[in-house]
C-alpha cells in the first residue's frame, strides 16, 4: 500500500518536515513519485521511518545511521532497548510483562501514581515511548491512563495530590520536544489554550503534542484564558488555527457563548478547533458556527493533516 506523507507522518510518528529532511539530506529512503510529483511511501519504508525514528529518540544521530540496512537498524534498536531495561532494572516491576501490552503499562502507572511515586511514572512513560512511539505512547498509554486517573477521582478512590501528581509528570513528558523533531520555519501555525473557566489542561496538552509531531508550529498559551487573549495572540502571530479543549462541565451556557463568542472574533478564514470530553455537547448546540469539532485523537489528526494542507489564512 503506497501512503501520502501527511499519511506516512501519522504512521511513523514524524513530522512531515523531519521526513523530507531525512530525504533530502541524508538520503535515507527514496519515496516514489507520482505523475504530479507527490511523494509516496510504501509499507517498507515507512517501517525504515519508525527504525530510524525510534533509534533518534535513543540518542543515535540520524546522520550515522541514515543509510544503514534494515537489519542493521533492528539490531542496533534491539541494543538500545536491551540497554534501556537494563538501566531501569531498579524498577519494582517484571520487566517482561512490561513489554507486552500498553494495557500493563496503564496498570503500572495508576499504580505509581495512587503510590505518589512521580520518578517511577516519569521512568515508566519515557519507556512506553521508547518501545512504542511518541503517537502510540500518546494514544495508548497516556489517554487511558488520564481516563481511568478521572474515572478514580469520581469514584473518590484516589485524591487529589494522586491526580496533581499524574497531571504534573503526564505534562512534562508531553511538553518535552523529541530529539530530530524539527518544524519547518513555514509550517502552519497553531494556537492552542482552554477558554476561561476550563482549568483541565491535559487535553489541550495532547493537542499540541499531536500537532507538533505532525509538523505545526505550536504556540501552548495554557489553560483558562479570556476569550479576547486567544484571539489577541492568534491574530498577532497570524495563525492557522486555534484549537481549545472543553472537559468539564458539559453543555454550560457560559462555555457555549465563549465558543461562540471566540468565532465571531476570529478572521473568517483562521479555523476554529474544538476537542475534549465535553465537545460533543457544545457542537449540538452551535450548528450555525464555522468549527472543526475534533471527537478523539484520531479525529484531530485528520483534521490537522487536511489544515496543514489547504490555503495559509
């Protein structure tokens, strides 16, 4: 199956911009063309994609390794793995079962997480993205785990220094920029931030993860922030998009009118994105406005990759 490189960028966990780079300038694989001259990347080479990507991440520098073979790359990744497990072979964990499923990687986490053991988290998130890829690491162990960590809090199983301790290690990792994930000078430009009176910031932390990694340029403004702020820097930076995250509480009047408020505000051209929990609540009630309603992580992938390849505002 032949892939698009906005689609080879989702598969591999690159942004389009490393990959063209790894391209151009180190010749590390030679995509076919198409007769318009888009790129296109077959299943092999965007496994050659994921080796080279995973071994960047463990310190390798994509200039030594480039145009090695693709056994040479899976030898040189089974070291570095081993080397990793050997280094956190403190853990109180079977490192075996580790390797099995991102599910035991949630359990262990919950698990650091109700026993206030911020470093064991760090150690075991930084290892799920090592095995698995900054994207699967991001949809399979860090979503689950900031479900089950909200399901517990109202349930009253756990406190809530056990949710500020997740929350706090949850968004180290996921503001910590990954080694070769460069963005292009004129990649489109996204400002992301919660409206005010939305204190949940890990969704809009996920957000700018997931557009960096698909080659935004991401400009994080935090949580809970006047309508007219948003739109403020937006405007200055003259952006593609702003993207906001809605958790908690669903359908409020007060949120619904900032929607609408925020997208009155904002150039007609400059898209408005909005995701989280409670999304699906406030796009019932705005049908008359102009806003990407992004539903989950896969959703907002396919609507940053079409962004990213229309029209500049």
């Amino acid at each position: 199956m032949l892939s698009t490189i906005q689609a080879a960028s989702i598969r591999s966990g690159l942004s389009p911009h490393v990959i063209r780079i790894w391209e151009r300038r180190y010749e590390a694989l030679t995509p076919s063309r198409t007769g318009t001259n888009r790129r296109m990347y077959c299943d092999e080479e965007i496994e050659r994609l994921k080796l080279l990507r995973e071994l960047t991440e463990n310190g390798h520098r994509i200039g030594n390794i480039a145009r090695l073979e693709k056994a040479q790359l899976e030898h040189m990744l089974k070291q570095s793995l081993t080397r990793t497990l050997s280094a956190t072979a403190s853990f109180s964990v079977d490192a075996t079962a580790l390797l099995e499923t991102e599910e035991h990687f949630v359990k262990q986490c919950i698990e650091a997480t109700m026993a206030y053991d911020s470093d064991r988290l760090r150690r075991l998130l930084q290892r799920a993205r090592i095995l698995f890829g900054q994207r699967c690491m991001v949809h399979s162990v860090i979503c689950p785990l900031i479900q089950k960590v909200g399901e517990f809090w109202q349930a009253g199983q756990i406190r809530p220094s056990h949710e500020h301790i997740a929350t706090a290690v949850i968004r180290e990792i996921l503001m910590t920029p990954l080694p070769g994930n460069q963005v292009a000078p004129s990649a489109p430009e996204v400002v992301i931030s919660t409206p005010i009176g939305e204190v949940h910031e890990l969704g809009a932390l996920l957000v700018a993860s997931s557009a960096r990694d698909l080659g935004w340029r991401v400009t994080y403004l935090g949580p809970n922030l006047p309508t007219e702020e948003i739109v403020a820097c937006a405007r200055a930076r003259k952006v593609r998009a702003i993207a906001l995250s809605v958790v908690y509480p669903d359908r409020c009047p007060v949120i619904q009118e900032k929607l609408r408020k925020i997208r009155n505000l904002m150039p007609e051209k400059m898209a408005l994105i909005v995701g989280g929990r409670a999304a699906t609540g406030y796009a019932e009630s705005l049908t008359d406005l102009k806003i990407h309603w992004a539903r989950d992580l896969g959703s907002l992938d396919q609507l940053l990759v079409q962004l990213s390849s229309s029209a500049a505002v």
